[in-house]
C-alpha cells in the first residue's frame, strides 16, 4: 500500500493533473465543507483535469456502511459468497458455471467432496499436484485462500512448476485453509490483449425489493505480465470502463492511486489498443449475474466473471466489492440512476 508521501509524488509526477494551486484550493474547499481531510478527493483522481464534481462521489464511510448493511445483505449470503467451498456448492446446485473445484484444504487436511486425508509433506503434495494437473482439462490447477479477497496468495500450477514454487504453495496452504481449482481459460479476444492471467469482467448488481435484480455498471480488469492475477491492487493491473450498450471497452485503462494511478490507452505489455476492443458475451454475462443475485438472496453485490471461449463463468461475487474502482471507471454513484435507490435504502444523501 503506498505511503502518504509516494501518494503526493504520483501526483506531482501525473501528465494529467490540475496545476498545484487549483489542486490546493479545491482540496481546501471540500476539506473544509466536508468538515475533514476530503481524502476521495485524491483517490478518486479529482485532482485531474477535466474530472467530475466531488459530489458525483461516494463518501468512504458511505461505501463502509453499505458494505455492512443488514438491509441489503443477510449474515447467510455474506456467509456463501464469502466461503469459496459454500459459493461452489451453491452454484453447482442452480447449474451455475464455475471453475471446478478440485480440493480444499484445512491446513494440512484435505478434502475432495468424498473423504478426507492428510499430506504430511511437500514431496506428497506435489505427486498430488501433478496427478491433479494431468487429469486436470486445461493441465494447470489454481490455488486461493478459501475467503480470500484481491487475488492476494493465489498461485497457478502446471507441468513446470518448479520444487521452489511447490514448497512455498505447500508452507502457504498448509498454514491456512485454500481451495484447489482446475484453470479456466479465457475468450480469444480478450487473451490477446493480457495473456498473462485470467482477465476479469466485474459487474455489480442491486435487486430492489419486490423488482428484479438489474446491472448497474461494469468494467474489466487486466493483468500485467509476471503476475497470475489481474486485481488493481495487489498485481499492477489496470481496469477498464466496459461500454454496456455496445459492448465493448471504453478506454482509459485505469490505476487506483494506491498503486500507481497510471493511465492506459493500450495495454502497457501487449500494447493492444484498448477502446473499442470487444468484450464477448456481454449481455451473457449480465443475464448469468442477474440469475445468480436473485438465486443467492444478496441485493447488492460485485460479480467477477471471466468470459470463456463459449460464454460466461463466474468466478465469485462480493457483497463488500470494491466500489470506489466502479464509481471512478462509470464517473461517480451519487448520480447513477439505480445507486440512487441503493442509497435510499441507508437514509444515504443522494
């Protein structure tokens, strides 16, 4: 996480940022109405030239209170989505597609659905390893904490993994609790533009009371070469505005100040040209999305869906997702439409 001081020289290094005096002033300005430090007036990237009114923004502790609401989320869903073994259970029963999950540990006790058993030691795990591999579809497994968030301890293992990465994944995993996946592969159109990792689109739904579940916004992140993961904030990467109507990406190609606030009109690895680059089965992964929020009882929820070669699969949902990502790539919630509604719902000001 970057520092105060790293934070400040992104900015004063930023090709894109207002002069230092108006950036001064405004922050001054809404510190003082805000009664506070108007911290979102950064990580929001409001010090940028042509950027949208402060206002069109999510206060921090409204993002808080909403992730913690009792009205939008129950203890059960929270509970699915955030246990990865309860959510794969959920969607195998409403024949939702998921990556297929192999294993799941408990430190050094595993289990496979049908029996459980011990690996005392890394030699023992990776003969394991490998037969789950060969027998795996695409010979490659990934491997992520049972409620882990950000792509944060993942690994991906495949024929040539080597004894150095087989002992760190065994120390990792058998000191906490990990689930085993077979890997997914990605559509070709969106392999060409980040090889490097799953590529993920995520969405975010809000079922109001009595009406549907309906989608209010998605983007899609990318990863960086190096890296297994493609989460802004723990592997360099950068997200994208996903243009709903015509589906598609709506270039820049952003970075949240934590990490870098770099912007992108190609990706920086294979310098594919961003905007307007089509995103497949879009209107598939929305439907999917949908289903999913209405089956699981959850009314406010940020998908992740990777889309295959022949059509959507979700990876996981979050009820406490990252919506300061989705506010800056759609241009601020205060003001979208159904957010509105959501709002509401916390006697929030709209």
């Amino acid at each position: 996480m970057a520092t105060r001081k790293s934070k400040f020289d992104r900015i004063l290094q930023d090709p894109l940022r207002k002069n230092l005096g108006q950036i001064a002033f405004e922050l001054a300005i809404y510190s003082i109405k805000e009664r506070r430090f108007a911290k979102e007036y950064l990580s929001r990237l409001l010090y940028r030239k042509n950027s949208l009114p402060f206002n069109n923004f999510l206060r921090d502790e409204e993002i808080g209170k909403l992730q913690l609401s009792r009205i939008l989320h129950s203890d059960e869903s929270a509970e699915t989505l955030i246990n990865k073994v309860k959510f794969y259970e959920f969607c195998i029963q409403n024949n939702i597609p998921t990556p297929k999950i192999i294993i799941y540990n408990e430190k050094y006790t595993f289990h496979d659905f049908k029996q459980s058993f011990e690996i005392k030691d890394v030699k023992q795990f990776k003969d394991l390893a490998k037969e789950w591999i060969l027998s795996s579809k695409h010979q490659s497994i990934f491997i992520k904490p049972v409620d882990g968030k950000g792509g944060t301890n993942a690994y991906r293992l495949d024929l040539n993994t080597n004894e150095t990465e087989y002992n760190s994944v065994f120390n990792a995993i058998t000191s906490a609790h990990y689930i085993i996946q077979e890997t997914i592969i990605q559509h070709p159109d969106i392999q060409m533009v980040s090889p490097y990792s799953i590529n993920t689109l995520r969405v975010d739904t809000y079922k109001p009371l009595n009406e549907p579940s309906r989608v209010m916004s998605a983007l899609m992140r990318f990863g960086r070469e190096g890296f297994v993961v493609d989460n802004p904030g723990s592997s360099g990467g950068f997200f994208v505005l996903v243009d709903m109507k015509n589906e598609c990406l709506k270039a820049p190609g952003l970075q949240m100040m934590a990490v870098g606030n770099h912007t992108y009109l190609e990706h920086p690895d294979t310098h594919v040209v961003l905007d307007k680059h089509p995103v497949p089965y879009l209107n598939e992964a929305f439907a999917l999305v949908n289903h999913a929020c209405e089956l699981i009882g959850d009314r406010l929820i940020g998908w992740d869906v990777c889309i295959g070669p022949e059509g959507p699969i979700i990876i996981e949902g979050n009820h406490n997702y990252h919506m300061v990502m989705q506010e800056v790539a759609y241009g601020g919630y205060r003001k979208h439409p159904d957010f509105i509604r959501v709002l509401a719902e916390e006697n929030i000001r709209a």
